[in-house]
C-alpha cells in the first residue's frame, strides 16, 4: 500500500513555522509491501509493485518469481508511481 505521511521536521529545524499544506514533507508517500512477515511491510520499501491485486517490495516480486519458476515481468501488473 502507499501512505501519505507527514514528515515535516525541516521547518521547525530551520526556525519556521510550517508553512501548511503547501509544505511538500506533510504529504510524503511512503510504500509499505502488502506482504505480511516481509520486512518492508512495516518499515517500508524504495519500488512497489502490483502482483495479483497486492503491492509487492522488489523482495517479494523475485521471491514469488523464483518459488513459481514465473519471470518477474511476467507477474508485474504495473509498478507503483507516485
Ligand atoms: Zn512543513
Ligand atoms: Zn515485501
């Protein structure tokens, strides 16, 4: 899944109050693997990707591929674009 998460720190830090909703760092998408047990699915992954419905860290897209002798392009719907 992608959240949006407010990551504004930069603001404070520079001795502004934050200037509201056209602060970039308010909306932050963050990709979170849909993939129970899989490291990114809590913390977080850099790509996700649209297998069967899920979204999928890069991790899982080849461990699905190798367990099922399917080539990951093959089994990629789309990639997440934010
Ligand atoms: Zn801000
Ligand atoms: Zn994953």
């Amino acid at each position: 899944m992608v959240a949006y998460e407010n990551h504004c720190a930069g603001c404070d830090i520079l001795g502004m109050s934050c200037i509201g909703a056209s602060c970039v760092n308010r909306r932050v998408p963050v990709f979170y693997c849909d993939r129970v047990g899989c490291p990114a699915h809590t913390e977080g992954a850099e790509r996700l990707f649209i297998v069967a419905g899920m979204h999928l860290c890069l991790d899982c897209l080849m461990d699905i591929s190798e367990r099922n002798g399917i080539d990951p392009e093959d089994l990629i719907e789309s990639e997440v674009e934010v």
